[in-house]
C-alpha cells in the first residue's frame, strides 16, 4: 500500500476518551498536533474540546477526519466492532488500537481494515496516563512498516517509539514481556510499606532501601538474562529449595501480620513444583521454565 492519509481536518483522531484516551489527546494537543475525538459518552469527549481539539459526531467522522485514529476503547473487542461498520471511511487512513490482542486477534482486526484499504497498527502502551500527559510515553508498535513510518514522527512528538516488527500482536507481547514484573512488585512494595509504617520505620529509610536493593538485583538479573548462554557448569547462587524455604517464610509472616499471603503462596507452590521436578538444587533463575499445578 503506498501513502495514507488524504483530506481530513486533523492530524490524529482518537476513539476513546477514558484516563488513557484522554491522556493522550492532551498530550496530542501539546505537541501540536489538531486531535478530533469521539466518545460513546458524548459528554466525556465534549469536555476536551476547544483549540485544536474538534469533537466528531459519530465513529466515521472521526476516522475520516485524520490520517492516523488511535483506537483507546476498554478491549479489542469494542474497537474492532466499532470499526467494522466503517467500510470504505478507512480507505488510506492508519488505524492504531491500544487494546491488548493475541495474535489471532490482531489478524482479525488488520483484515477488517485492510479489506477497506486501510493499514492496521498494534499500539503498546507501556506508561500510564500520567506520563502520557506529560509526553514522555513509551509505544511499542508493530504491524504495517510503511504505516508507521507516516506517522512515527506524530507519536514520537509524545513519547519513546520503537517499532518491533510487521507480526501481529508482537507490540502487545513485547510491552507484556517488559511489563510483566511490574505489578507484582508493585504489589509487594505497596505491601512492604505497609510493614514499615506498623514498625515506624521512616518512608524515606524505606524508599532508600527500596531503591537501593532493586536497583542492583535488577540489573544483576537482567545481565544475567541478556548474556549468552555458558556452557559450562552452571554456577549455582541461590537454589530452588532455598527460594521455597523464602517465599514459605513470607507467605506465614504476612498471614501473622494480617497481609494477603497470595503472591507468596503462589511462589512457594511454583518453586516446590520445580524442586518436585528435581530441581531443587538448580539455581533459582530457572524457574520460568516450571509451571506449578494447584
């Protein structure tokens, strides 16, 4: 497909104006940019309009009138129904959806674009609508290479973008492989801060710890990963019974304390499953290769 775009009234359109819809016609609009919107909820898009922000009047309008629409509805499913109705309003026009999709589904959506003459883009994600607001987000994108080559210098305005590559859904699983961490450990700080306030430990010798301990675990960790693989005797730090033991005592200490256990029970379960597999003296960073059974 050669060139996109032709003659719409705004440079991006976006179709969703919840936290992260909305983020990001802000953030549209600071860089410049002139956003049209669309929401199911009139009254939620109508509040952002004004200078450079136009609202349309139903999904069509708002995909014909910009080169680029960033789809940011709740799942795939209600975007790619809302575009489906579209038909020919899509011919040379670039459609962006942030929902999560398995590769299947990413398929189904580029058909349905691409059967109008449009080009379809996976659109990761990895920040919240904080940072979005404030132009520093980070987009995975991945799906039709010249599409996105239209538009990177408009996302970049707003952001860090990488490209991954044309597979489907390869930007939603690339954000997943970087982000998968971050909630539990999200969780378990959140948790921890709770446990420092009932010892009266001071927030800021709690954020010191934090910071310090993470920060050297994390980037021994990830050099591990990215190194090439030795083949020698692999050297064996911390063993899989020793994390079992760990995360054991954790999971009964926070019970005692009157603090959801879960995460902890959940890692006792996976490391016991890998020591059962006769692993319990590897080293604990195979564990990814174990699945524990309930």
């Amino acid at each position: 497909m050669s060139g996109f775009g032709g003659c719409q009234v705004s440079d991006v359109s976006v179709i969703g104006t919840g936290a992260m819809g909305t983020a990001l016609v802000e953030a549209l609009k600071a860089s410049g940019a002139d956003v049209t919107v669309w929401n199911r909820t009139k009254a939620k898009a109508e509040v952002l309009s004004g200078l450079r922000v136009h609202l349309a009047e139903s999904v069509n309008v708002a995909l014909m009138s910009s080169p680029l629409t960033i789809m940011s509805v709740s799942d795939h499913d209600v975007a790619r129904i809302l575009v489906e109705g579209a038909g020919q309003v899509l011919r040379g026009s670039v459609v962006a959806s942030t929902s999560f999709v398995t590769a299947d589904q990413a398929q189904e959506f580029e058909a349905v674009v691409s059967a109008a003459g449009g080009a379809y883009l996976d659109l990761e994600i990895a920040a919240g609508p904080r940072q979005v607001r404030a132009r520093a987000g980070v987009f995975l994108v991945s799906g039709h290479r010249t599409a996105f080559e239209a538009h990177r210098e408009r996302l970049e305005r707003i952001g860090r973008v990488t490209y991954v590559n044309a597979a489907p859904a390869s930007a939603y699983l690339s954000g997943m492989a970087v982000q998968l961490g971050f909630l539990p450990m999200a969780v378990g700080l959140l948790q921890g801060a709770r446990i420092a306030e009932s010892q009266d430990i001071p927030r800021e010798v709690f954020r010191k710890g934090v910071l310090d301990f993470y920060q050297f675990h994390i980037e021994q960790l990830l050099d591990q990963i990215v190194a090439p693989p030795d083949r020698s005797e692999p050297v064996v730090e911390v063993p899989v019974d020793v994390m079992a033991a760990w995360a054991a005592e954790y999971g009964a200490a926070l019970r005692e304390m009157g603090i959801d256990p879960g995460m902890y029970d959940a890692l006792h379960r996976l490391f016991t499953a890998a020591s059962e597999s006769g692993h319990g003296e590897t080293d604990w960073t195979c564990i990814a290769e174990h699945v524990a059974t309930r």
